[in-house]
C-alpha cells in the first residue's frame, strides 16, 4: 500500500542542472532565512505582539505559508502539475485526500465562532499539502548524495538565531533596563511563541545532524564542523528546557541504529559525546536570569513533582479537557484552535492542546481525523520503507520521527513552520524512486546494459 506513494508525489518535469544545487537553497532558505525574517519581525518581550495584525501573521503562520505559496508557483513554473500529482496517488490515498478535504473545514466556517481566523488556520493545510507535492517533483531528480547539502543552512541558521536571542537578552529597551527579573523571558525569543517551540526547532535540527553524522566517515575536518553544530543544537534544546525535543531525539537513536546499523565513525560514540556534554555545560551556565522557563527539572520543586500531570505542566488535565469539549463535536469537530476559547484552564488559554491526535479531534472531528491519520501513518510507512534502500535519507527520516514523536507532547501539527519541516521530509523522501528510476535508466540512455 504505502509503495505506491512516492511514485505519486514524483512528475516526469525534465531534470535541470539549477536542481542540484537545490537542497542547498532549501536548506538556506528554510534554516536561515526564514527564521531570520521571523526574528525580524516576531521580536517582543510578552506573551502576545502589540500589533494584533503581526499578532494573527504570527498566529497563523502567514510568512511560512507565503514561502510555501512563492514555491508552489516556481514548481509550476518547472512542470508541476497537481492533476499528474492526483492521478498517480493509490487508490486509498485518493480516498483519503478527498475525505479529509471534503470535510475538515466544514466545523471551522461553520462551528468555530471565529470563523475567520478558524478557517486561516484551515487553508495552511492545504497550502502545506500542495508544498509537500511540489517540492516533491522539484526533487525528483536531485541526485540522492546532494541531500544532505540541507543541513549547513539549518546549522548556520541556528547560530544565526542564537546570536539574536543573546543580543535580544542582553541589550533591552531603555524601558525595560532593571526589569529584567520581571519579564516572562519564556515568550521572548525571537520569531517563536514560547521557548519550548524554540526548543522543538532545536530539536528537530538535532535530530536532522544525527542523521548526517551516523554516515559520516571522511573528512575529520568536516566531521569536527559537523560535531560543532551538533554540539550547538543540543545545547540549545538543552537551554530551552525542552523536554520532549530531547525526549524525540533519544527515541530516534535506536531508530536510526536498526534501520542504518552502527554509526560509520567510531568517534560518533567516543568524540561527539564530549562534545554534547560542553554544549549541556554552555546551557547551564547561560540560563538567562535564572528564569524558572530554562529550567529543565526542579528536583526540589515539590509542586513540580507531585504527579504525572504536574510533571507535564498540566498536559494531562487539558488532554482530558480538550477531549471532553470534543465529545459534543464528535463527528466534525469544534473548529480549527477551538482550544483557545472553548477549553479555558484556570483562565489559561492555548491554541492547541500539546498533542496531535487530541488535536485533530478536537478540532476536525473523527471524520477528517480518521483519513488524516491514514495518510500520516501510510506516508511515513512509504517513508521508512524507502530509507532502507536509500540511506541517505535517514537525516530525513529522522527529523520526522522526532516531529511527530514531538507533536504528542506539543503543537508540531499545528504550527506552520513545524507542519513545513514535517512536509518537507516527506517531500525528500517520497521522491526517491523518481531518482532511483532514474540512475537505473542513465545506463540504459548511454547504451550500456542495465545491472
């Protein structure tokens, strides 16, 4: 069943020299530029911008979804075409597509009492659809050992926004000079909602250079570059606290070690972790202000400790919340971010409830649910099953285990800059049999005899 994907998701557009240095650009734009622009304009030091229009754009993602938009129309400009997309789906996915499209507006236009910004929220979904077929053709015949020139842009992209926040820390309005201690830092970093998305990108970098490292084996030099930007994206998740980042990337390790066997380097278990353990080191050392936010466990917080719930700032009680406001929504749902209004806890308000499926239930119903979750589940079936013949998609791989072993503890689905990275994985990886068809046939083309 899942097999028949990526055929689907490739397009028989001609391969164009600009599309090897394409993982590049994507990595650029996606690790470093995007975030930057989003730093530029999403800087605040509270829970919310004073702008409530930069406030909706941040809400519902409007400068991802536009990057997405701009490249939909180059793919098109390339020879995508979304009719050639649908007719080579499988038959269940069809299926799947259309019910899910069919029916996971209809509570946002026509439950949800902000419709307007329910329904924003609605059409990112589709866009991010649309983006993940695109950019599937896109790299359809990209040679599969160009891939891994994605990560430099998310590496430097991560020191880029490290220097931000430090500079966005240290250097205050003159209007805030001698509050620091009262500001909730948790909401101030640059371009993010709350530090524990910051941390989710973190982690999702994380997870995208242990895959690159478990095949590296050349170059010292370049391995050294490598453990560097390793070192950095552990510390920062390390200093944002995330737990569930960290959580995701201990869960990929084994998962990359019985789908690519041992790492190819024996430094990956000698050297890298010295290198993990001095960026853990930085993190600590540079909590800012001591706020409880960078705090990765309080053992002496008797309040903290008390419960499974506490443990977990609450998520079980607003799982619990959230699933009973869907109990009278069963069949469509309450309406994209109906979270925020309708499950109100102890007058906190969230726009999602921390967990994909609680998510997706409360907000489409089991309708939309049941084949959004089918195609969830079969994609990244396709997904494993194709790394194992093309290796170098386990960064890939990787980075997708950790976002949607992530999203059961936060709002992966949710946002639009983590349903990109998740849509982009499934991009690169879903086009491998295009490429792999295609090296097959290069003998062919020359005359020689296919092996």
């Amino acid at each position: 069943m899942t097999d028949a994907i990526p055929l689907a998701l490739s397009s028989t557009s001609p391969a164009s020299a600009g599309q090897d240095r394409l993982p590049w650009r994507l990595g650029l734009v996606g690790g470093l530029v995007l975030p930057m622009i989003a730093a530029a304009l999403y800087a605040t030091y509270e829970i919310a911008m004073r702008s409530p229009w930069l406030e909706e754009t941040r809400q519902l993602g409007y400068l991802w979804l536009l990057a997405e938009i701009g490249f939909i129309f180059h793919a098109m400009r390339h020879g995508f075409r979304l009719h050639d997309v649908w007719a080579g789906l499988p038959r269940w996915a069809r299926i799947a597509v259309a019910l899910f499209l069919l029916s996971f507006w209809i509570s946002s236009a026509f439950v949800s009492p902000y419709p307007g910004f329910s329904l924003g929220l609605t059409v990112g979904w589709a866009i991010q659809l649309l983006f993940a077929a695109a950019l599937s053709q896109r790299l359809a015949h990209v040679p599969v050992a160009r891939l891994e020139e994605i990560w430099p842009g998310f590496a430097i992209g991560l020191a880029a926004l490290a220097l931000v926040i430090a500079v966005h820390f240290v250097w205050l309005p003159a209007a805030l000079r001698g509050q620091e201690h009262s500001i909730d830092w948790g909401n101030a970093i640059p371009g993010f909602i709350s530090v524990r998305l910051f941390g989710s990108w973190c982690g999702a970098v994380l997870a995208l250079l242990t895959g690159v490292a478990w095949h590296e084996h050349g170059d010292p030099r370049r391995r050294h570059l490598l453990y560097l930007a390793l070192a950095l994206a552990f510390g920062m998740t390390f200093w944002s606290a995330t737990r569930a980042a960290l959580l995701g990337w201990l869960c990929i390790l084994p998962v990359a070690w019985a789908m690519a066997g041992a790492p190819r380097s024996r430094s990956m278990a000698t050297v890298l972790p010295v290198y993990l353990l001095a960026g853990a080191v930085m993190a600590v050392w540079l909590q800012p202000y001591h706020h409880p936010s960078f705090t990765l466990f309080d053992a002496f917080n008797p309040d903290v400790n008390r419960s499974a719930d506490s443990f977990s700032s609450g998520r079980l009680t607003f799982w619990r919340a959230s699933l009973d406001v869907a109990r009278h929504y069963p069949l469509l749902g309450a309406g994209a971010g109906s979270s925020w209004w309708a499950v109100p806890l102890a007058e906190q308000h969230h726009v999602q409830p921390h967990n994909a499926v609680v998510q997706f239930l409360l907000n489409w119903g089991i309708i939309p649910t049941l084949p959004a979750l089918t195609l969830l589940v079969g994609g990244t079936m396709a997904v494993h099953r194709r790394a194992r013949s093309e290796q170098a998609l386990l960064p890939f791989v990787l980075m997708l285990d950790c976002l949607l072993l992530m999203s059961l503890l936060d709002g992966m689905l949710h946002f639009a800059q983590f349903i990109m990275l998740s849509a982009g994985c499934f991009a690169v990886c879903l086009a491998a049999p295009r490429r792999a068809i295609d090296r097959r046939a290069e003998p062919e083309r020359a005359g020689a005899p296919v092996l």
